[in-house]
C-alpha cells in the first residue's frame, strides 16, 4: 500500500530461514543456524544457581547495579509453524496460536495489492500444564487465515484475504476453531492491534486504492478515522496508553514513527493533534515498516514514566525505545532484534542470546551497559511477558525445520 509501490526485489517467505536468530525470519535474514536441543535449565546472573542447576552466565556487574537476575527455564515442547510468522501468546500466557501451512506471499502478508488467498490456518495449543496441549485441530474453519500481532483475553487477531481483494479482520477465540468477525466488508482492512481499554487499530483502503488510513474501532464497533496527506498509516504499534494512537507512517522523510491524541467522546473515539513523530529510516518501503513492527511491544514504565514502545529501528540496525509523548527514542546495544518488558528493565533477544538490560542502563555508555546487563540465556530466543508478573513465555529455534521450541521462563530481579 502507499503512493509508491516499492518495486524491490525481495526474498520468497521461505527463503527467510531461521537467521542468525530465529526473530530475523520476521526482519529479512537468510543464514540458518542450527541449535541443539535443550533442556531444563536455572540459574542467577551472579553466579548462584536458583533451581539447583549451573548458572547460566555470571557476567561483571558493577556498583549501580547490586540486584540479583534470577531465572529458572523449563521446556513445554514444540509446535509447528509456517517458518514466516511467529506463534502468538495469549495475554495471561496460557494459550498459544501457530499458523501452519505454505507461507503467504509478501504481498498477502503486506496487505499489498496482488494478494493471494493464504493457504495457511492457525491451530491452537494450551501452556497451562507441564507440557504443551493441542487445543483445536486446523480445520476449514481456519482454513485460509492469517495470523494477527495482537492477542485479547477472548482469543488471537486474525484477517482473511477475500477472492475479491478485500480483507476482514476477526478474533479466533482460545477455546473454539470458529472466529468471529470484527470488520467484515469491501475494503482492505489489516494490520490490527488491540487496542488498549478494549477495540482495535488497525488501517483501511479501498481494493483499487494504495493509500490507507488509520482507524480505531471501539469494542462496541464505533470507528473514527484518522487521515493525513502527508504522512500514510502503514503498521498500527501496541500502547497501552488507550488516548494514544502510534503507527509506522511513510512520509517525505521517510519511515516513521508516529503518535497521535485519541479521545473519546460520547463513546465515539476522536483523533486530536499529533504528539510526537520521529524518522527510523530514509526509505519507507512496507518490508522495512513490518520488519520494525513484527517484534514491537509497549509497556508502561514506572521508572521512566509513562509509556514506552520497543521497535526494531532499521537504520540503527537495533531495537530502539520510542516515547510516545515526547518523540524520544532511546537505542538498546548492537545486534539487539526484540524488547520483552521484565521487572524494571528488558529482556532483549540478540543474535546469540536472551539478556537482561536493566532500564538505568539504557542511556550509559556501551562499555557501562554491557558491565550492567546480565545474559540470561547463551541461546537466541525472544520473551513474551505475560498478566500480573507471571511466568514469560519464551521462543526459539528447534532443530527441526518448521518447528519453535516453547519454554517457561521464571525471572526475577530482587531489590
């Protein structure tokens, strides 16, 4: 979608292998690395193990940061996945959603003119016991969907391109194989998030047309649409402050990330003035927007203050955190591909490992940050957090084209 039509050559879905880290499937790579299999594994980043086992790192930590990064990873199995788009967490981390099948084309994944109709369909799996449960089966039910970037309480997004170039956007409840339909008519409506406080973000154009618009769409089905000359929605971002609204955008700088004021009157949303936009790229092709939009994640700081939203930066080549109010952005360390909020601080996935980036760290010097943060685990994988501290969620490569490996990840920073 967009004034141009990014007429670059790019890789198929499936030559996007399992990169130097499995993540990079979403952000364009195209080395294989094989990893072994695993097993249970605890430890504390100082050296004392916490489940009995060998640490699993016990880097040098210096005087700002005394705490002690406890851990414990136990594995659930593996699921299969279409080796193009990542398996979706439910929010309170009991369910999983995989989508399976022939990888969609990059148009159909981009929403671009010249999507096909996905072969793909989305089965779900329970994590709520010691090891992995298929919950539902694929069936014609799901046959055709695409899985969403966003999970609700209620089930996982999902959108399905039509025989006549539209595309609906739906929610496939955890416990049934049925969904059901959000927004369901002749335009191209993708991308959706959930939107915080209920409802979803997602952006829309018509079949003939490239150029989209932003929209918010209550959970009782009222939209407000938001529209601009100059600046073109391509990926709405999660934030979990519901009177904002954040997207990738096109503009005549480039891509960007942009926030903008949503207020709600009477029950109907309505768009004030922009907040903040700030340039992550000189080139806005789509590809580049879903690599920075596959992996973002928002939470609400304490420590900083406010909301914050991590995102791949493309021109950094890291992930970098963006504030919606105020247009900063804040770069995590090099080789950096995926932020997961954990107590007071991240877990980033890199090209080799899963570490621990407490938030004080985020603005030292790349010597002192390295001192500060703690390795978590000496393998690639990306964390998803889940409701009320529990346990993350984490995933990461099998040794076994087609499959992720889902483990349990109990982590702690004491005081």
């Amino acid at each position: 979608m967009g004034a141009a039509p990014n007429a670059v050559a790019r890789p198929g879905p499936r030559s996007i292998a399992l990169a130097p880290v499995f993540v990079a499937l979403a952000l364009g790579g195209c080395v294989t690395e094989t990893i072994g299999p695993s097993r249970p594994r605890g430890g504390s980043a100082s050296g004392s193990s916490a489940s009995g086992g060998a640490p699993l790192a016990s880097p040098v930590l210096d005087a700002s940061f005394s705490s002690r990064v406890q851990f414990a990873i136990e594995p659930l199995g593996v699921v299969p996945f279409d080796g193009q788009v990542l398996p979706r967490i439910s929010p309170d981390g009991r369910f999983l959603a995989t989508q399976i099948g022939r990888a969609p084309t990059w148009e159909t994944l981009l929403a671009q003119p010249g999507a096909q109709i996905s072969e793909t369909s989305i089965t779900i799996y329970s994590l709520a016991g010691e090891a992995i449960e298929r919950v539902s089966d694929p069936g014609e039910e799901t046959l055709g969907l695409l899985l969403g970037r966003s999970t609700t309480n209620e089930g996982v997004l999902v959108e399905s391109p039509r025989p006549d170039g539209s595309r609906w956007i739906g929610v496939l409840p955890w416990l049934s194989a049925e969904p059901r339909w959000l927004v369901q008519n002749a335009d191209v409506n993708a991308h959706a998030i959930a939107r915080a406080g209920g409802g979803i973000v997602f952006v829309r154009r018509e079949v003939d047309d490239r150029r989209a618009s932003l929209i918010v769409r209550t959970s009782e089905g009222v939209e407000s649409a938001w529209y601009d000359d100059a600046i073109e929605p391509l990926f709405p971002l999660p934030c979990e402050d519901k009177e904002i609204a954040a997207f990738l955008a096109r503009t005549g700088a480039g891509l960007e990330v942009v926030s903008v004021r949503v207020r709600s009157n009477e029950d109907r949303p309505s768009f004030g003035t922009i907040l903040a936009r700030a340039r992550l790229a000189p080139e806005a092709t789509d590809l580049a927007a879903y690599q920075s939009a596959i992996t973002a994640q928002s939470h609400a700081s304490e420590t900083l203050g406010g909301v914050r939203i991590a995102l791949f930066h493309p021109a950094a080549g890291r992930v970098a955190i963006f504030d919606p109010s105020t247009a900063r952005i804040r770069a995590l360390g090099e080789g950096s591909i995926g932020a997961t909020p954990a107590p007071s601080g991240f877990l980033v996935a890199t090209a080799e490992d899963l570490r621990y980036v407490p938030e004080a760290a985020i603005d030292a010097p790349a010597a002192r940050r390295a001192r500060m943060s703690a390795r978590v685990w000496d393998r690639p994988a990306i964390a998803h957090a889940t409701l009320h501290g529990g346990p993350f969620v984490v995933l990461s490569p099998s040794p076994t084209a087609g499959e992720i490996q889902v483990f349990r990840l109990r982590f702690d920073v004491p005081g």
